[in-house]
DNA sequence: CTTCTACAATTAGAATTTTCATCGTGCGAA
DNA sequence: TTCGCACGATGAAAATTCTAATTGTAGAAG
C-alpha cells in the first residue's frame, strides 16, 4: 500500500510518515505542489493525503489535475480551513475523505483503511462463493466453470443475499435493496418474488439448489456451512 | 432545530451548547443514561450528539433503545474511544457520525449541518422547482398543477439534471447515475439518448419545453436562469 | 462552400422488470 | 384433523428499460 503524503510542515509530513510507515504502508513525501504534480503523474498511489494550502499554490489545483487523470479514487484532503465551502468543493473535485487539523493520527489511520477497503471492493469485480463465481461488471456467473447469464437484478439479489449468507432478508428490505434509491414503505414490495422465484429457477438448472431458503413469514435467506 | 446533547462533562456539554446556540440550535442537555432515556422517549431531536462513556451506562444502550424506536437517524457518536471496533458498532446500530475527543466545535457543527442536510432530503418526497413539482415517492411530476408521469429513471434523470442546474453532465456520467451501483466505464451509454429524448418529449407536451439543452460533444445540462 | 467525422436523435424491437390475477401451502385456531 | 387465512409461488401480460440500426447534424478541415 502506497501512500503519497503532500503536506508543506515539515513535522506533521515527518510524523504522519513514521506512524503509518509502523502501520505497514509505504509513504512519500511531497512538500509543495511542484512536486505532488511530478509523482502524482508519473507514479500510481493507493491514497492521496492532501492537504489544501502549500506554498507554491492550492491544493485544489492538484486535485483538479487527478480528476483529469481520473485517479481521484484514493483522496483524503487534510486542512486547516474548515467552512462548508471547502469541504463542498472538494467533495465535489472527487476528494473522498476530508478531514480537519488537527487531527489524532489514529483517526486518519481509520480513514485511510476504510477507503482502501471501498477501493478494493469497487476495483475488484469478481466476487466468489463455493462452486459460484460472480464477475459484477460483465454480469456473468459461473457455476462449476459452466457461465450462467443472469440479469442486472438477478445478480443484485444474490449478491446481497450471498453477502448476509445465513441471515433472514425480508421481502422490504431486498426490495428497497434492488429498487436502489428511492425509498418505499407503502409500495407493493411483489416484484421480489419474481426475482426470487427466477433467481431459484436459474440457480437449479445450473446444479447450485437448494441455496435459497425461504422463511415464512420472515423472508428469505442464503443457507450455506 | 432542536438537539440533544447526551455528555456528562458539564465543561464539555456546555461549550458545545453554547456554542451550537449561537449558530440557532436550540439544544437540550442530559448529562447521565437515565435522563437521556427519559428525554428520547419523550421529545423529537432533529440530532443527537451521544457521548458513549456515560457515569450510569454505556452509551451503546441508548443507541440500542433509538433504534428499537426508530430514531436512529440524525445519531453522532462523541466518544473519546477509538478503536475500529466501537466505531463499526456504532454504525451498526444506526449511528450517522462518528467523532473522537477532542474535536473543533466548528468541525461538529458542519457534521450537524451535513446531517440534517441529508436527513431533510431523505424525508422530503417533494422537490419543486420553478413551475415543476415533482413528488420522489409518488413518481409523479406536475407541471403548472397539471400531472405528469414519469417513469422512475426518467424522475431519476430529471433530479439529476434539475440538482446540477446549468452545470453540463457528460453522457457517461449521467449513464452510471443511472445505472446505480455497477461502475461502467468500457460499457455502452446510449441508452442515455433515450432517456433524455423521452424525457424532452414529455416536458415539451407539458408545456415545459427547452430547459434541457444539449452540449455538443460534452453533454447535457439543465438552463435556466 | 463542401466534405468528412464524430456525436446526437430517432425508431423499432428485444430484453428485462414489474404488475396482476390465480393458485398453492404453512401454520395457528377450533 | 380440518378449516381458514395470510403469505408465498407461479405464469402471463403490461410497462419499462436497453440495444441496435439508421438517419440527422454540428463543427472541424480542406
């Protein structure tokens, strides 16, 4: 794990770096702008830490060259300034954590793991299971080596159930699950027995049965060890 | 906007009060686990700011009781713990915000402001906007008082169009708002042309025509004024 | 001004998702 | 055990979303 610290107090660059050197992660140091644009260009980080004022110009500039090179996954801003502006502007430029000086070194340690988690969750587009093998992105799975295709929200719905595997679902909660944003409660929640029923359907006719149970009057669950 | 502030540092509960009350905040303070049950089960708070470590139980149970209530939304936890552990549990059991002791007052109110912020529009179903109303839950839109409706996707493209109001949004980037979750990238975004069409076609019938304009080469946005 | 190219609009149709009506089944009560 | 009822399963139709092929057009280049 590579992490390129650009932060201009020589001290705070100093002990961000020694504490998460201890935590296992490679750290450079850039301490102006000049040379964050060279490494953020010529080299690839995991996380960014940024921070926002430096002396040969603002931090806002460098992130606007990562949304250009689209490598704005990673970015953690650390400043003094603290109005909502800021903080929305920098949301907005791509930034992915923000956080205010000072700062307990334990606290950024938390943000840079749980970012890096995120980023590994989105980069990686295979999920695997037993004899199933889910790529996200081509919307294919594979049971025992054989592809199966199923549909956007046929995968949604074993993902969601493979990842609470022995844990009731109910039919509200995949429901709200597949429909994405918006929200239902008083919706017809019917649909996803459709879904289940299809999802079940395909599952059997590849060999994987019996995964699914239904729990009467609760939901569902993905039974399995 | 009424807070609650559960902390049994008197020194501590009260610059935060102060301090929230001078930025309009009307806040409550109960400085032990039994007055803080008492008040929550009582009294509406548009926030609860909750101290984990309390003289007369752990902050966990309140947390605990909220959520058997169904008012986990609008929790930020102030805890001077900080492991992973609490953290993730806290989140668990529904919590909105995480802060470690110490913290910038400035830095809590904006976590205030962002949370409401988000709360507000979670519980709205309605966003209006010139002469259009649209109505999330519903999926109804009404032009000049007369109703629309719209597909979901379509309200979806709409929002999205209407939240960035002169601001053009490329192709791809209206393609994964509305695709959900599954990052593309290498995918096809042409079905965004259909959208978009459908969606001029039935503001134009409405009488709304031309607000959205097309950005050779760059995208969409949404004009006026 | 004409041509060329890349992007956008349009249309029809295929695939997916959702709804609806009907039927089957588990579980509690009599 | 049998009945009744609420919940789940099913199949087919309706609605929506997405794809693919075609046509139209803005803007750059000659």
């Amino acid at each position: 794990m590579k992490i390129l610290i650009v932060e201009d107090e020589q001290q705070l660059a100093n002990s961000i770096q020694t504490y998460l050197t201890g935590n296992d992660f490679v750290c450079e140091w850039a301490a102006n702008a000049k040379s964050a644009f060279d490494k953020i260009t010529t080299y690839e980080y995991d996380c960014i830490l940024l921070d926002l004022m430096l002396p040969d110009g603002n931090g806002f500039e460098i992130l606007k060259e990562l949304k250009r090179q689209n490598k704005t996954d990673g970015v953690i801003i650390i400043s003094a300034k603290e109005t909502l502006e800021t903080r929305i502007e920098g949301f907005n430029l791509g930034a992915d954590d923000y956080l205010t000086k000072p700062f307990h070194l334990s606290e950024l340690l938390v943000r840079i793991q749980a970012l890096i988690r995120r980023k590994n969750f989105k980069g990686s587009n295979i999920v695997s299971f037993n004899e199933i093998e889910i790529n996200i992105l081509s919307k294919t799975v594979g049971i025992n080596n054989t592809p199966i295709d199923f549909t956007k929200k046929e995968i949604d719905l074993l993902l969601y159930l493979v990842g609470n595997k022995n844990k009731v679902l109910s039919k509200s909660a995949i429901a709200e699950h597949l429909s994405g944003d918006m929200a239902d409660m008083l919706d017809n929640h019917d649909f996803v027995y459709a879904h289940i029923k299809n999802l079940k359907k395909k599952l059997n006719e590849a060999g994987s049965g019996d995964y699914i149970k239904t729990v009467y009057g609760l939901g569902y669950k993905w039974q399995h060890d």
